[in-house]
C-alpha cells in the first residue's frame, strides 16, 4: 500500500543502485522485485543445508532499525552469530513453549526484536 509513495522516484533509486521489493500483488514497473510471486513460484521443500548454512558467522544474517537516539533512526547490521546468541538466551533462562515473556523493551530494540 506504500508502494506509490515510492513509484515517483524508482529512476533515481535504480541509478543509485537501490532494488525495491514489493509484498503484494501487481502489476509492478520492470525492475521492481514482486515477492508475492516468488513466494507463490518457492518450493515447499529446503536446500540442502550447505546451500542456507552461512559460511561465516560474521556475516550480516539481518537488519533491524534502532530507534534514532543518537540520531535519524538507521539501520544496524546484526550478524549470524548475534542471532544465534540472542535466541539462545531462552534456553539459558530455562523458558519453554508454556511461559510468556513479557518485553519492556521497544521493538526498535535489537533485545525486543529478536
């Protein structure tokens, strides 16, 4: 539903090298990724592992956006291995499917987000 909000500038952002994705159904201008589509085209079944195992732990797994307070918020790079270690705090925790967990953190928080 945003997606005309950014149709007007699609030239500039493709000269600087941005790809825009878009969840929902089309059509779309050509250059404009459309992952409803790709979802629906996507096997059910899983790559063999070497093919989604990230060779290095290091590497970017995935983006969150902090909240600004240093600052225009932006995003923040967390890796593989943050990841891992921030979803195996609740096994440190001893926590199973039967608790709730409550968060006082905000979602912008890489705490709260993961």
């Amino acid at each position: 539903e945003l997606f005309g909000a950014v149709e007007p500038i699609l030239p500039s952002l493709r000269e600087d090298g941005v790809v825009v994705w878009v969840l929902g159904s089309g059509p779309y201008p050509p250059g404009v990724v459309a992952l409803q589509e790709l979802l629906e085209a996507a096997s059910e079944e899983l790559e063999p592992e070497d093919v989604w195992q990230p060779q290095d732990m290091n590497e970017t797994s995935l983006y969150i956006f902090t909240s600004g307070t240093t600052g225009l918020p932006k995003a923040a790079r967390v890796s593989h291995l943050k990841s891992i270690m921030c979803l195996s705090f609740y096994e440190l925790v001893g926590a199973s499917s039967r608790d709730v967990v409550y968060l006082a953190l905000p979602l912008y928080h890489m705490a709260g987000a993961l």
